[in-house]
C-alpha cells in the first residue's frame, strides 16, 4: 500500500488543495479523480459542479465523462448548459475551478487547441476549448492540473485557449476578467504558484523525493524557485487506499 | 405537427445533402441511430454541429458525410482523440474539414439566440484568448447602457436539429428528462426537427423536472429503441463506457475504421428502418 506513482502524487496533492464546502467547477480527466478523492477523504461537503449541468453531484463511481449518469442521479440539481454557463458561472457564484492543459506557459495561460504546425494544419489537433476560457475567467480562483514536462511546460503556448495571467501583471485587470486565476498549478513534481508581484510561476513546493534540478529539466522556461521552498508529505495509506478504491470503482463499472 | 414516421423515411425527408444539422445531447442522449442513417443515406457535404463531436462526429467525418464541423470540444471523453476528426484536420483524410471553434459557453448561448430569434448572444467569455482571431462568430461588442465590453457569439439556426429522447406520445408529444444540455434550443433553433425516442407510449406520464416539447414544434419522430447507444438514455440503459474505449482502436486505423464502416453501418438495417 506504501507504493505509489508520480501521478497518484499529483493526485492526492491536488485533492489536499480542495477545502472542504467549497463549490467547485470540475474539469474532466485528472481534476475529476482529485475532487472526487478530495470528497472522500478530507473534503466531504465539496461541492462539485460538472458542465453537464450537475450541481451537486455525490457520485458513488469515478465518472468516465462529465455526464455519467451517476453524475446526474446523485446531483442537487441538474440544470441545462446554458444555464450552467449564464447562471452559475458568469455571475462568479463559483468558487474555484479546476482545469487540465497540454501546455502552459510561465504567466499560467493554458492551450488545449493546436500543437505545432498552424492553425489549419495543426501537427496535432487536440479537443479545443470545452468550457475551459469561461473556468478560467470566472471562477473565484483557478486550480491547474498537469504533469510537468518539456513538452508541456513551454516559454510560449502555441493557442491560447484559457488565459491564466496573459502577458503579465495587470494583465487580467485590462482584458476585465473577474476572476482572481490560477492560484496553484500542481504537477507530478511539486506546485508552482504565481509570484505576486510578477505574476510569473513560481515553483514553491516540491513533492517529497523530487529534485529541484529534476523540476528545472521538466520545465521550457528558466524556472523561478521560492527561497524556501516547501515539501509535500508524501500520500497516506488513507489516501492511497482511498484513491485505490475511487480508480476501482471505474474498472468495476468497465468489467 | 409531428409526422410519426420510420428513421429511414424521417432522415430522407429532412436531412439534404449540403444541409447544416445539429445533433445534440450532452453526453447523454445522443442520436446516434440517426447518425448512422445519414451514413447508410450517403448524405454529403453536410456541416454539423456540435457541442462535443464525441464518438458520433467522428463516425459521420469519417464516412465522409461532413464538409464542415460547428463544436466546442472534440475529444472520446475520458478516452482520448477522436481519431477521424484528427486524420481530417491533420491530413485532409477522407476529405478536408473546415472548423469554426467556439466555447461550451458560447455554443450553448449560440443555441438560446437561434431558439429565441435574435441575431446574435451576449455573454462574458473568450477575452484574451486566441478563439476570437480564428473564428467570424466571435466579436467584441459595447453594451449600450453601461459601455462595458462584452462578447457578442451569432446564432445558431440549423436546417435540421436532431436530437434524442426518452418517449414521445402517438401525437408527437416528445418528452426527455435527466442530462438536458442544449437539446431544448436546438429544436427550437432549427428550421425542420428530427426527434429519435426509446419508445412511443399511448400517453406521456408527467415527471418532475422533464421537458416536454409539444408536437407542433417538432418536424419528424422516429422510435429507435437504443438509439442513443453507446451514449445512454437516462430510466432506460447506462453510458456503455466499455463501446466508447473500444472506438479508440477502431478510429486509430482507416482499415478498420473502414471495416466497422461496411459492417456496422452499410450492411445493418439500422434502429426502426
């Protein structure tokens, strides 16, 4: 039960950064597995909120997609996309956001549209947007999630699909968006957090046998490092156990 | 008035070649039978739109259908890519593919307008992002009271909408409950309809929270029991999580696709032909 990967690192971290009784808009993928832990561990009045319209989903399964069945059945209430968009999260009634990226840059703005190539011929094209631009604006504060690699940490992202803080500090003040943005960036190495003053990303927390120098390789940008920087204690058998359970739920729904 | 007619004749009748159709169904409720019989139709030329193109539009892309794709996010949710709308952007195959790229949000306000007949929406969204640049249906607008900048998206009023749902009564009377999304305006947004149900009952049991559209907005019904699978239909069966991991592999490769294509598609009868 002590051994653990790099992902489930990330994982329990991200879910560690969820307070309990907060709303929270739930991306797909890796967000959906921490809120979910998160909800079973330390945070059980979390409130989730998923794109299909679910306010207040308790799901007793780890969803595939953000409009399993069981997201709708367990919901407070279910609403329709429109809805959810006009209603709950561009008034800003929603605390935090919780968002995925395949590439981010230093100032946190976040692509999931296009790699390489142009526009129109992209080398790869990824899914685009989904609900992501208006998370990333709206929410109260934005939480990222995303494995840290030279290939995903980049000094320019190639679309800007979400805007963290656009080109730097008073940034987000001139294009009007609500939202304070992206407060932690957690990876599988450790958690980057804006500087205040320069808005750049700065590595503040390293997961608990992770190298500086390994988190410096894993970065496209000369990464900024906190003069004290902090480390996260290592998953639990509580959490691990949990997380265990939460994956198998899925497999036992497959099978 | 709702003409109550099989899937065969509902797709020849309102579906045209160069038409502009949504299918829509947030995950839930998808029409895929109807899908697949604009496939075995042969329909080309098409432009669909979607929020989620999901497992259906890469079928429909891959089979050569769609000449242009309307969508917000286009990924095999909790999967991965969408193999055939990857090959169509990244390499032209079968054919290539123009895209206009939006936000959940500003789809989903597109949709309201187009119901609501007004020429465009208004919302807080895309601001900063790289989506204005590439896409005509995203510009800036000044609200008239207040001077603030806002976003205005135009709407969406498709030839055909297509959607999915739980049980119609003989009248047409269509009536859908659970995961709701977009399926309301796009109905309402579209110039003809085409309603696929689980099943036609003598007469629709009222149930909190359901929505019914009356038969006189609505164009064509077609039962087709399952007809939202590997999707799911809230009350009848689940997300067949399992069908949406095993498309992976078949989309991956234009053999098999092309393989599923013949026998899934153009061999088989298809739902309430």
């Amino acid at each position: 039960m002590s051994e653990f990967t790099a992902d489930d690192f990330m994982t329990v971290a991200a879910s560690r950064a969820l307070r309990d009784g907060v709303t929270l808009f739930v991306g797909i993928g890796l967000p959906s597995t921490a809120a979910n832990l998160a909800r079973r561990t330390h945070a059980p009045n979390l409130v989730l909120i998923y794109e299909s319209g679910c306010i207040g989903s308790k799901p007793s399964t780890l969803p595939l997609s953000i409009g399993d069945g069981e997201l709708a059945v367990t919901a407070d209430s279910v609403v329709s996309v429109p809805e959810i968009f006009n209603y709950w999260l561009q008034p800003g009634r929603i605390e935090v956001g919780f968002l995925g990226a395949a590439q981010i840059d230093r100032y946190a703005n976040i692509n999931t549209t296009v790699i390489g190539g142009d526009y129109d011929k992209p080398r790869v094209r990824l899914p685009g947007a989904g609900g992501a631009p208006e998370i990333a604006s709206l929410c109260g504060e934005v939480i990222v999630v995303v494995r840290q690699s030279p290939r995903t940490f980049r000094e320019k992202v190639d679309f800007v699909t979400s805007v963290g803080y656009g080109d730097g500090p008073g940034a987000r003040e001139r294009l009007g968006l609500s939202g304070r943005g992206p407060v932690k960036v957690i990876t599988d190495l450790g958690v980057l957090e804006p500087d205040p003053q320069t808005c750049e990303l700065t590595m503040t927390t390293l997961h608990e046998g992770v190298e500086l120098e390994q988190a410096k390789e894993a970065t496209g940008w000369d990464l900024k490092v906190a003069e004290s920087i902090e480390r996260t204690p290592p998953p639990t058998a509580e959490e691990l156990s949990a997380l265990r359970d939460l994956l198998d739920t899925q497999k036992a729904r497959a099978a | 008035m709702a003409e109550i007619v099989s899937l065969r004749e509902a797709v020849a009748s309102v579906v045209n070649d160069g038409d502009s159709v949504a299918f829509e169904g947030f995950t839930h409720l998808i029409p895929f039978a109807a899908a697949h019989e604009v496939i075995r139709q042969r329909r080309r030329d098409l432009t669909v739109i979607r929020l989620t193109p999901d497992v259906i539009f890469d079928q429909l892309i891959g089979a050569g259908c769609v000449r242009k794709l309307v969508f917000s996010w286009g990924g095999n949710p909790g999967v991965g890519s969408l193999h055939r709308f990857r090959d169509a952007v990244e390499n032209d195959w079968p054919a290539p593919l123009e895209l206009e790229e939006h936000s959940h949000a500003g789809m989903a306000n597109r949709f309201a307008a187009g119901a609501a007949n007004l020429p465009f929406a208004v919302l807080r969204g895309y601001v900063g992002t790289d989506l204005p640049g590439r896409t005509a249906s995203i510009e800036s607008i000044t609200c008239p009271f207040t001077g603030e900048r806002l976003t205005a998206v135009s709407a969406l009023n498709p030839d055909v909408g297509v959607i999915h749902a739980q049980r119609a009564d003989r009248e047409g009377n269509v009536q859908l409950w659970g995961i709701v999304g977009v399926q309301k305006e796009t109905v309402l947004a579209s110039r003809r309809s085409l309603v696929t149900v689980e099943e036609i009952v003598d007469e629709l049991e009222p149930l909190p929270g359901a929505i019914v559209l009356p038969h006189w907005v609505v164009t064509c019904v077609s039962e087709a029991p399952r007809g939202a699978h590997p999707s799911y239909a809230q009350g009848y069966y689940d997300r067949d999580n399992d069908a949406y991991r095993a498309w992976d592999p078949i989309a991956r490769d234009r053999e098999r696709f092309g393989q599923w294509l013949e026998e899934e598609i153009y061999a088989a009868q298809g739902a309430g032909a």
